[in-house]
C-alpha cells in the first residue's frame, strides 16, 4: 500500500500536478467593501476646485508656474487600475489585521477584464500573489514579489518614469 502511494505522488509530481504541495487557505476575514470614487462629500466641501470642478488638494505657484494636485474620479489608467488592486489587498490586511492575508486574498472580487478596474484586482495579480506567497510563506514578501510590482497590470511597468 505504501508502495502504491509514493507511486501515485511520484506520478502526480511528475505530471506537474501540485494538488499534495497545495493547502487549503486558513480562514480569514473578507475585505471590507471598496471604496467610492468620489471624494466624500464633507471633506470636498472644505476644498476648493479647478476651473473644470475637480476637487483641488494644494496648488503652489513658482517661477511663474502653477501647479495643482487635483483629484479625477473618472481617470482610468494602468496606475489607477494598480490603486483599485492594492486598495483590495489593502483591505485584506484591514480586516485580517493580526493574521496571514493568503486566507482573504481569494475573496477580493477579480475583474472581468485583464486590464484591471474599479475595486478589483485582475486574476493574474492574484495568482502571482498566490504563487509567490507559496514560494516564500511570508506575505510582505509575496506582495513585494507580486502586486506591489504592479507587473499583473498591463501597461504599469511602461507608466512609470
């Protein structure tokens, strides 16, 4: 009998089947829900806005030159959709705050494009996060060696300076 399991293990190894190597994640606490968009409204009445009604956070002027920080909720790029990704995992660590995030990471909602969006994460940030954090059993590790690259997200890494 024992012959016959290490066999089948063999068997299973050599087929690239990882079903003895992979655990069932601990429980964990769901992240809590995403954020809105929107500046919330008690704090954007305190601010002014652009000419085109954006909610500004600082403007200073130098040499002639202005620039202003302003907020966009509708600026959907290869950062914002990064933001919404990390914004679940952050969530993760929220609500898991004394225990291992892998537990929670299968209950952030995927997106239904590979491109990323809002209050999501693409599956294939969440399957590196998966494989690194297999790799590494350590989940600041996993991140640093997956989301936090943001190369899950098509067109990041060419977004950056």
């Amino acid at each position: 009998m024992i012959r016959l399991v290490a066999s089948l293990a063999v068997a299973l190894l050599a087929s690239g089947c990882d079903v003895l190597s992979r655990e069932k994640p601990p429980p964990a606490e769901p992240p809590g829900p995403p954020p809105s968009r929107e500046v919330p409204p008690e704090i954007a009445a305190q601010l002014p806005t652009t000419q085109d009604g954006k909610v500004l956070f600082t403007e200073v002027t130098s040499g002639g030159l202005t620039m202003q920080l302003a907020y966009d909720p509708t600026l959907d790029d290869p950062i914002t959709r990064w933001g919404w990704c990390l914004s679940r995992v952050t969530a993760c660590v929220t609500a898991n705050p004394s225990q291992s995030i892998i537990g929670c990471i299968p209950k952030i909602e995927v997106c239904a494009s590979s491109e990323g969006g809002h209050g999501c994460c693409p599956s294939a940030c969440l399957d590196e996060f998966r494989q690194a954090h297999e790799r590494t059993r350590d989940d600041r590790r996993a991140l640093e060696e997956s989301i936090l690259t943001g190369r899950c997200i098509p067109g990041f890494p060419e977004a950056q300076p």
